[in-house]
C-alpha cells in the first residue's frame, strides 16, 4: 500500500535528506488521491471491524452463562 510506505519513508529517511516544501506536498497528494481512489472499499472494511468489534453477543452469552451457575 503506497500511501502508508510514502508516509513510514517520511518518517525514517526525512530527517537525513533535505525536502522541499513543493516535494512534501506532490508527495503527500500522490498518498492521498491513492487513498481515495480506494475509500469505498476501506469504509467498507472500517464498517466490518466495528461490525465485528461491537458484536458482543457472545461475550454477553458467556457472561450470563457464569451468572446462572453463581
């Protein structure tokens, strides 16, 4: 995935060579426009992990489970 790459090479190497301001930004756009060419399938995986996150229907079986043999 390019835009997390661009954004770990920034944060190791940037502080070794010197970048323009122009650099940064074509570079930080190009991670962008990537990453909303995409967002479609990325909200659609974020609503999966909350889906899968906020699914509490067996902890809360569980749960009540140890409170009957209590």
């Amino acid at each position: 995935m390019l835009p997390v790459s661009l954004f770990f090479w920034f944060l190791c190497f940037a502080h070794k060579i010197s970048l323009d301001e122009k650099t940064i930004k074509t570079l930080f756009l190009k991670a962008y426009n990537l990453l909303m060419s995409n967002r479609e399938s990325i909200a659609a995986d974020c609503r999966t992990l909350a889906d899968m996150l906020g699914d509490m229907t067996a902890i809360e079986f569980q749960l009540s489970a140890c409170y009957i043999i209590l």
